[in-house]
C-alpha cells in the first residue's frame, strides 16, 4: 500500500502536543482588529488547543504526525 500524503495546508496551520493534542493559531486577528474589544486582541494571543470533534478531522490530514 503507497504512503498517505499529509495536507500540505494542515502542517503549516497545526502542530501536535507531546501527549497528542492539536495546536492551533486562535482565529479572528487576521484583520479589523478596530471592531475588536482589547479584551479580545490580549486573550487571542499564541495559540490554542483545538476541542476533540476538531482534532478528529485534523488528525486524519496529518496521517504520520501523531
């Protein structure tokens, strides 16, 4: 059986944890950051881990990164 290709868009977006959870960037700072509440812009900052039912779908994208 030939090898499963990784999403080339999920390895540049995700990375796993040691423990094999899913890291994200948190969205909504991509722009219009005027509209947005300071309270918002600081707690948006770094990353996040994704819930369950999202790293699910991830995980089928990134076959050998677990």
């Amino acid at each position: 059986m030939p090898k499963m290709k990784t999403k080339s868009a999920a390895k540049k977006r995700f990375t796993f944890t040691a423990s094999g959870r899913v890291k994200a960037g948190v969205a909504g700072k991509r722009h219009g950051m005027i509209k947005r509440s300071t309270t918002f812009i600081r707690q948006a900052t770094g990353t996040m881990l994704l819930c369950d039912s999202d790293a699910k779908i991830v995980k089928k994208y990134m076959p050998y990164n677990r």
